[in-house]
C-alpha cells in the first residue's frame, strides 16, 4: 500500500485513471504523489491547507511553511502505467521507457521497503530504483479479473 517509511507523512488512496510521479520525499524514500504538490514543493507554493496547528508553528517562528506532499498509496493488484522509466531500468529489467505494470509488495517485512511493480516479462522492481520523476497513470486500483486474463488483455493492448 504504502512503504513503510511513507507512513508518518499525509497520505491517502490513489483513484483510477489518476497521473502520479514518482517523488523522493524529505526522508529519502520514493513514493508517489500528485505532479502539482510535488511541483508546489518546489516552488515553495503551497496548494493546501497546513492546519491549525502547522499555522500556529509558523506563527511562533517554527520555519517556513513548505508545502506537503501527500503520500498516495496503491494497493497490491493496482495496474499502472509508467513513463519515462530511466534507461538503467529499462536495460536492467529488459523494459522500454513505458510500460504497463502491476503494483505489488516483495516483503511483509517491517522496515523494509516493500513497494514494487511487476512488468509483464516477470521482472520486479522496487519503487527505490525506478527513482524520482517516473510518470504513473493508474489503470485500475482494484482487480476485477484475474492475473492471467489482465496479462493477457495488456499483451493484447501493446
């Protein structure tokens, strides 16, 4: 869903036929988030309401008020599409820039990243390594038919 070093970070559930990004958050972990936050990171613009406990903080001289981004979690099963995967990836896992994808997790671990996708050639890999600013478009979020029969229907799609 969501790896475990997202966790402490506003998250919330991804949507079907929504546009991510792959993004390196504060802590060092990719995950993904909405392309504007991660924009309005960086310009230091920030597009939603802080709280009134992050305004008070700001009030009282705790530092600038950066904008979150908010984590969005996908659940094991999630088909995605990627964009722009880096070429060391793509010689790596034997995939070209985009892709379609299976969401999934490697471990039931704690403290270990966890969250991956499967390409269709049987090649996984972790969020970690696909890196930051990878286009995702959420196909679907939840399964409706079974592996063998969504494989299928993306070979047939290509």
């Amino acid at each position: 869903m969501c790896d475990y070093s997202l966790m402490h970070l506003p998250n919330r559930l991804a949507a079907d036929g929504e546009v991510l990004i792959t993004h390196k958050f504060a802590n060092g972990s990719i995950g993904l988030a909405a392309p504007d936050q991660v924009q309005a990171a960086r310009t230091g613009v920030s597009q939603t309401k802080r709280g009134i406990w992050a305004g008070l903080r700001q009030w009282l001289g705790g530092g600038p008020n950066v904008p979150l981004v908010c984590a969005v979690c996908v659940p094991p099963g999630a088909l995605l599409r990627l964009y722009g995967i880096p070429e060391g990836v793509q010689r790596a896992e034997g995939v070209s820039a985009r892709e379609e994808v299976t969401f999934t997790q490697i471990t039931a671990l704690q403290n270990q990243y966890r969250d991956a996708v499967l390409f269709l050639n049987g090649h996984e890999t972790l969020l970690q390594k696909l890196g930051p600013g990878v286009g995702v478009q959420v196909l679907t979020v939840s399964l409706t038919e079974s592996p063998e029969t969504l494989a299928a229907n993306l070979n047939s799609r290509s």
